[in-house]
C-alpha cells in the first residue's frame, strides 16, 4: 500500500490511503508511533490542503494520547501557526498549544504570552472564553498571582455575560479566597453567588458543600 502511496503523490488518492495506513497500523499493527508517521507524511505533502487543520489535529491527539509526546504536540502546533496565521482554526491551535505549555510542559511565561494574545482579540467567542478561565490558573497555580488570577476570572464573568465558563470562574474565585487567601467572608460570598446566579449549574452541590466547609469561619 506505500508503494501505492508513491504512485499517486499529489493525488486526492493519497488521504485514503494515508487513512487505511493509520486504520491497518492501530487496528492491526498496534503500532501507534508507525501510524503517526503516515499523518506526518501527509501533511507533509498536502500543507495547503483544506483538511490539514483536521489532520493535524488529529497528529495532535496521537502524540498526546497515544504517544504521549508533548514536544513533539508542540511543535506540531508551532508550525502550525507560523505557516497559517490567518487560519480560521489558528485561535484555537493557539488555546491548545497554550493548554499544553500550561498543563503538560508547564512552561507557564509561555502559556501566559499564549493566552494574552487570544484575550487580547476580544472575540466574544468559546474559544476566548476559554482562554480567559484558563489564564486564572496559570496567574493562580503558575506564578502565585491571587489578585490578579480572579481579577481576570471576574473579567470573564463581566464582559461575556452567562458564558460557559461564567459559573466556573466563580466557583473558582470562591475557592481562590477559601483555599489560598483565607478570606472567608468574600469566599463565602462568591460561593453564594453561584447558588443564586447560576442555578442550572453542576457546581451548585460543590457550592453548598463548600458553605458548610466554612461555616463558623472568619
């Protein structure tokens, strides 16, 4: 089937069989490192293709899941980047390669610089949602930055009213005052607020555990 590959090069033909290679590989083979090559060598040859972003994508996931490969996940995602800045799928290869310096490499400046970037678009859109909850626990759990962590977690929640990420960030807030600045009255407070402004929210029981956790507490 490679020497089929070789014959069509630059031919359509080549994704199906790039997709049977990688089927015969993980199915068959149980050769997951094997498979990711033909991922590479298709994207390698089809750059510019309308699919690439789907299948670097889906390389994105094999060294992470499979291969457990953050470095070479990242560099996936850089050059990514650096040849489609303009990509209609860049903003969100951005947030994961944020996420991924954030939660695997732990690189946080670089994950910060990341998200920053995104934040700065002011797109009322998920992925920007999702940045800005994300940046909390890099200013939080990266660089010890409390103040700072909910004052952009209450960012979120004020510029882009009820959006998914709105309950969380709260209950983050609440927990940031409980956990790490002891300042039970605003923990309180916060934790409230999820019980009152959110009330389809699945934090509601962590909410009321929470409450009682405190009470008595100043």
């Amino acid at each position: 089937m490679e020497d089929l590959w070789d014959e069509n090069t630059g031919s359509i033909a080549t994704l199906d069989i790039m997709k049977a290679l990688v089927e015969l590989n993980m199915t068959h083979l149980m050769d997951p490192q094997k498979a990711s090559i033909y991922y590479e060598k298709w994207l390698a040859e089809n750059p510019d293709d309308p699919l690439a972003s789907q299948y670097t994508m889906k390389l994105y996931d094999f060294y992470t899941d499979q291969l457990k490969d953050g470095e070479k996940a990242l560099h996936l995602l850089e050059n990514f980047i650096k040849a489609h800045p303009t990509s209609v799928d860049t903003m969100a290869m951005e947030l994961k390669l944020g996420k991924l310096n954030e939660q695997l490499i732990r690189n946080y400046d670089e994950a910060q610089r990341i998200y920053q970037r995104i934040i700065d678009t002011k797109q009322n859109d998920p992925i920007v949602h999702e940045t800005y909850f994300r940046m909390g626990y890099v200013l939080r759990d990266g660089f010890a930055y409390y103040d700072q962590a909910i004052k952009i977690w209450q960012e979120l929640i004020d510029l882009y009213y009820n959006n998914e990420y709105a309950d969380k960030a709260q209950f983050a807030i609440a927990f940031t005052y409980e956990t790490y600045l002891r300042d039970y009255t605003k923990a309180r407070e916060n934790y409230e607020k999820i019980l009152n402004l959110y009330p389809n929210s699945q934090l509601q029981s962590q909410a009321r555990e929470a409450l009682i956790r405190i009470e008595g507490k100043n």
